[in-house]
C-alpha cells in the first residue's frame, strides 16, 4: 500500500467580487481536484491552535498528526531545520525577514526613507517581502548585516528571497513578535517586539536598518524603482523540539517533498526523510516540475510521501485575483495530474488532499477555510463526495470540520 499528503498550498480563498462571488479555486477548471473530490470523503478541517488564523506550516504539523499547541515551535525553528542548521536547546530562532519601510506620509521609492531616525512613531510597513527581493541581492544585504552585528551570542543565516533567520544564541524566547504581513500600511509603533529581550531585539532592528539604508544594493534597487530591503523584522521565534517519530508510530517508510525550507522543516522534525530537489526558479510550471518528479521516484521507494506544494509567493501577493485563477489551473494539471495517474500505477493506495489558504491573517477576521479529501485506489462512492472540490461545493460547505490531528490515524488505519 502506497500513502501520499498532497498539501495544496495557499489555494483556498473567500468569495470575490471580481469572480461573481465564486472563489479561486471554484472559478478555476480544476478536473483532476474534482475527479477525486467524486470518489471522496470531503470536508473542512479545524486546527487546534490558540493563535487564531494559522499558516500553512500550522497546517502541517497538525495534518501530520501533532497537536500545534504541544509541538508547534514557531516557523524559526522549523526553517532552520529545513536548511540543516543546527540549533542548540537553549537557542532562540527568529525569523528575519527583509522587509521594506517608510516614513509616514512618505510616497515613492526615493523618500521611502526620509526623517527616519528611529524605528517606532512615524515609520509605516510598506511592504513584508521587500518587494519580493531576489535571494542574490538579499543574501549580500545580510552578510553586510552579519559583519557588524553577528557574534558569539548573535548569528544570521542566509535564507532564499526575503525569508531569513537569526538565531540568538542561549537566548529569551517570550518576547511578543507580529508577523510583518499583518502590518502592511500600518503604523509598525505598536507592532515592535515587547517583552522579556525585546530590548536586543529592537536594537538589533534600528542597528540593521542603518546598515541596510545606505547599502549600494538598495540604491540600485530604488535607482530601478524597486523596493529596498530596509529592515530586518524579526518574529516567529522560538526553540526547536523533539517529536516522536513517525515512521515508528506507523511502521512505514516516509519522506517529505517540498521546496519550501519550512514544510521540508516540518517533515524532518517528523523523522522523515527528505527529497533532494533541483534549485526552483522561473514561472510555475518549473516551480511544480521538480516536487512532482521528487514525489513520483520516492513513491517507488517509500510507503508514505508527504508532499507540499504551493502557489509561489508572487502569485499569493498578487492583486489581480485572475494570476491566483490560473496559478491553480496550473496546479491542478501539473501537480494533481500527474500525482493521480503515479498512483494509478501501484496495486493499492490512499490519498489525502488538504487544501489551505496559506498566508496567515491574510483575510484579516474572514480566513479562509482548510478543505481536504479522502480517497484510496478501491474508488468507492462515499455519502460526503461532491461534485467539485472548492469551497462553496454544498458538501463541503455544509459539513462541521474534522480536527486535521485526527487525519493521520484515518490515513493509516492499522496506525496507532
């Protein structure tokens, strides 16, 4: 028996206007996701976490069996296992994230910067990607920060695009840090670290934000009418844990596919296996090519594949919702495709979909919900399939969520 996790990545939305009050995913032809939807078991998964809106790496521990609120640490700890850096047990992991500020009242790229002395009163979140900053520029942003500010005690790691780490080492992990997606046109006066370190925490940013003002790589930037990287935004911290394994619990072989440094994280602190992957890049179809592949060679290997795959982060910025439209056409027909017709080639296999919104608070108090769908080789009918796999499907829709902890004893059910 082959297993398979299809964690669809940031498809799931809300009703928009601009697509007659339809979602994304119910506007885009998606026959693969509805192929399965109609042999399936298909409905709405809670979290059981205390944090309101989750992201999409919350999303994951839970669908892998882990109550968030026991092991979830913080994404800092998660990407930093991605990446296969090693962290000790009284070392605190932050994000880093490159992100572009600006006085208030400030308007284009020239006087993004202007009058600001300090970060606190006056200074606005222009923009939590920077831009989207491409992982060349941002690495030389950061190893201009690492030489003046790293130390024994303080320790920067190159990440890819905007998304870094910094991890302080032995030290304090209660500080209270927002994550800089939420403060887009906001005042980010009320958003800065407080609580226990929070004070080296800030100064860490104010000390950052000089370096990187006046660094040649955001003149050039701004001479292009790009957005600089200005600041460092420090959050999502904390310090890794141990989890059981768990090929142990269900006496199965299992890897993780994904390209993401998080959900690959994720997978690793499971005690599974990761895939090798080719460096991404380019538009979506390069994006999806080398996962699936992945995905495809370790289903001949392993009993159990967990899969992340999801729509890049200039697609989930995007503000013409048709890029999202078509981002999940294309999902659908190579990602979900070519997954079904893999399967197809082994004797017997069970299949879960879990389809999420990705970005976290993205939607303010109106998140969207996590769909999923339960399916195996025999392609039984069952009461709760539906017609399409999107979220307004009235069986779908009309169903009370499942708690996704409980989805991995379903998935394996001689498991524990």
């Amino acid at each position: 028996m082959k297993y398979l996790i299809l964690h669809a990545d940031g498809m799931a939305d809300i009703p928009c206007p601009e697509l007659g009050g339809k979602t994304p995913l119910e506007a885009a032809a998606t026959p693969h996701l509805d192929r399965i939807a109609q042999s399936s078991e298909v409905g709405l998964l809670s979290l059981p976490s205390e944090s309101g809106p989750a992201g999409s790496d919350v999303t994951s521990v839970a669908v892998l069996g882990y109550d968030p609120k026991k092991y979830y640490p913080g994404p800092g700890p998660l990407e930093a296992a991605g990446l296969g850096i090693t962290v000790g047990e009284q070392d605190v992991v932050f994000r880093c994230t490159m992100v572009t500020v600006r006085g208030e009242g400030a308007s284009g790229s020239k006087d993004i910067v202007t009058e600001i002395k300090k970060l606190g009163a006056h200074v606005v979140m222009e923009d939590a990607t920077a831009g989207l900053i491409n992982t060349e520029q941002a690495r030389e942003l950061l190893e201009a920060v690492n030489e003046q500010l790293g130390s024994e005690t303080i320790q920067f790691y190159p990440g890819f695009g905007h998304r870094h780490l910094m991890v302080w080492v032995g030290g304090k992990s209660r500080a209270t840090c927002l994550d800089p997606q939420q403060l887009v046109g906001r005042s980010i006066a009320e958003a800065l670290p407080t609580g226990d370190g929070a004070d080296v925490l800030r100064k860490i940013m104010d000390a950052a934000f000089f370096i990187l003002r006046d660094h040649p790589v955001n003149e050039e930037r701004q001479q292009e009418g790009l957005k600089p990287a200005n600041c460092l935004w420090l959050w999502g911290q904390g310090r890794a844990s141990l989890w059981p394994p768990l090929p142990e619990r269900y006496q199965i072989t299992g890897v993780v596919v994904s390209s993401s440094d998080v959900h690959r994280g994720v997978g690793l602190c499971a005690g599974l296996e990761a895939a090798e992957l080719p460096i991404g890049g380019g538009d979506e179809s390069e994006e999806f090519a080398g996962p699936v592949e992945a995905a495809v060679r370790e289903l001949t290997k392993k009993e159990f594949v967990y899969l992340h795959a999801g729509l890049s982060d200039d697609v989930l910025h995007a503000t013409d919702v048709q890029d999202k439209v078509r981002a999940i056409e294309q999902f659908d027909a190579q990602v979900v495709g070519p997954i079904l017709t893999a399967l197809a080639t082994h004797s017997s296999y069970r299949l879960l979909v879990v389809c999420d919104p990705g970005l976290a608070n993205s939607h303010g108090s109106k998140a969207p919900p996590i769909l999923y769908a339960l399916c195996d080789s025999a392609g039984q009918s069952h009461s709760g399939a539906a017609k399409r796999f999107h979220e307004q499907e009235e069986n779908i829709a009309g169903t009370a969520p499942r708690d996704a902890t409980k989805l991995m004893t379903r998935l394996f059910p001689r498991g524990a």
